[in-house]
C-alpha cells in the first residue's frame, strides 16, 4: 500500500482512481472529487474541505479525520466504510451506500444524512440538525445514540436501537420490523403507520404516539405528561409501567396499564374494535 503523508490536494480529482493508498495528516482543499473511483484507501489524521471526496469508492477507512461545512455530500455511491473518532460538520453524507460501520462520530449538521443505505452498524455516535435521517435505509443496528433532529428513519426496514436518545418528531413513519430498547424517545407523532414496531423499556413523550400501526408491542415502557391520544386505530400489544394520559380508540389487541386519565371510544372507531384495555388500578 502506498502511503501519503503532509500532503495538500486541491481542485478537480486530484487523487482520481487511486487504489490501495493510505493518507496520513493530508489536506483535501476546496474542489470536487478528490478520491473518485478508488478502491482501499485509508485516511488518517486527514481535513477533507472540498465537495465530493469519496464518491464510487470500495473499500475504505477514516479515522481521526475532520470533514468541513465545504465537504458536503462526501461519502455516495459506495461500499464497505468505516470511520471512527472523527468529526463530520458537512450535511448530507452518506448516501446510496451498502456497508456502514461507524464509532465515536460527531454530526453536528446531520441533515439528509444516511439516505437509501443499507448494513449500518453504528455506536457511540450523535447526531443534530438531524432532518430527514435514515430515509429509506435497511438494515440498521445502533448502540449509544443521541440525536436531535425530526422526520427521522422514515421508511425504514429492519432496525434494532438500543441505549438511544431521540429527540425527533415523526420518527419511525411507515418503518417495517423496527426494534427499540432502553431507550427514550421524545417527540410527537411517533411511529404513525409502521408495522411490526417493537419497544422494550423506552420512555415516550409527544403527542398522539403510535398511531395508525400494525403490530405494534410495548414491553416495560412508560409515559410522559405530554404523551395523549396514543393508540388511535393501532394494532397493538402493550404493556405500560405508570400513567397514561390518554388513549383513543386502538382497533385490536390488549393494553395493560397501570392507570390512564382517559379512555375514548367514540363513533370514529374503526373495526374490529375489540382492543382490550385493562388498567391495573381498577380505577377505569
């Protein structure tokens, strides 16, 4: 493998088509495309300042790097990357992307980040301005996650959280086989017409959670002062440690809860219309 080192690349693909090469403490300036078309490279210690930088790449490693607000769009249309301990202040990366392993990474402007990727493992990693992430993205395992940012994970299809801090409204839309565990999640309208979503010890705050869904499970979760209107035309299996403020006509399933302040079954329900709620107090 050659290596590069104190090096400063600027302007139109100045390491176009590079294979098996390593940076160490190198520069890319203003310009475009500086490692298209390349295949195992490695940058360490490396500032990425201009746009498009990684682009049809196969094969790379990043660590201990620095990508600038100049370096937007860097990683698309590629394969097998790992970056770690590095800082990422350039909005949308990632993207069309399959094989995705991230650690210790700051996003600071996560915006229209992680779309239409697939086999993303993720740790110890946050996000803010975090607009529109992981739309369409498939196969996703996440650990220590803190995120700031709405419309997150929309479209999403087969995901597994744990020990997350989400601060989104509209998360997990129209996802499929979604699981979420000791985590919490703040934000309204959260995970309206998804399928066969799982949460496991979560907390959940916003209003009108859980609507519109199919197969949906709680286990050990509970609720915020804020977090009304759950349920509505949800299929659903709940169990809920504490309060609820209110819940509105679920379609089907069972949800056991400690106490709720009020239940509403109104005209409006849709068939079957045979949700079982049971409130443990015995209060309702």
């Amino acid at each position: 493998m050659k290596t590069i080192k104190n090096e400063e690349f600027g302007g139109e693909r100045p390491l176009f088509g590079s294979h098996d090469l390593r940076l160490e403490d190198c520069t890319i300036h203003a310009g475009e495309s500086a490692l298209k078309n390349c295949s195992h490279i490695e940058a360490v210690r490396c500032s990425f300042e201009g746009k498009y930088p990684f682009w049809h790449v196969d094969g790379f490693s990043i660590a201990d790097c620095l990508f600038t607000e100049g370096a937007r769009a860097a990683l698309w249309y590629s394969r097998n990357c790992s970056m770690v301990n590095t800082i990422v202040e350039a909005p949308k990366m990632f993207r069309e992307l399959k094989g995705i392993k991230l650690r210790n990474v700051r996003i600071p402007d996560a915006q229209e980040t992680l779309w239409h990727c697939s086999d993303v493992d993720i740790e110890d990693v946050e996000v803010d301005h975090a607009d529109y992430l992981f739309m369409h993205t498939d196969n996703i395992r996440i650990r220590s996650w803190r995120q700031q940012g709405n419309y997150s994970f929309q479209y999403c299809r087969n995901v597994e959280i744990s020990e997350a801090d989400i601060h989104s409204k509209d998360a997990f839309w129209n996802t499929k086989d979604v699981t979420v565990r000791d985590s919490r999640l703040d934000g309204e309208y959260l995970g309206w017409y998804s399928e066969n979503l799982h949460l496991i010890n979560c907390h959940i705050s916003g209003t009108q959670p859980l609507c519109y869904c199919k197969g949906l499970v709680l286990e050990n979760c509970t609720f915020g002062d804020d977090a009304d209107l759950a349920f509505e035309e949800s299929d659903v299996r709940a169990d809920v440690r504490g309060h609820v403020v209110s819940i509105k006509n679920p379609t089907t399933g069972r949800i056991t809860v400690d106490s709720v302040g009020d239940i509403i079954l109104d005209e409006f329900r849709k068939a079957p219309a045979d949700c079982e709620i049971i409130v443990r107090d015995g209060k309702n």
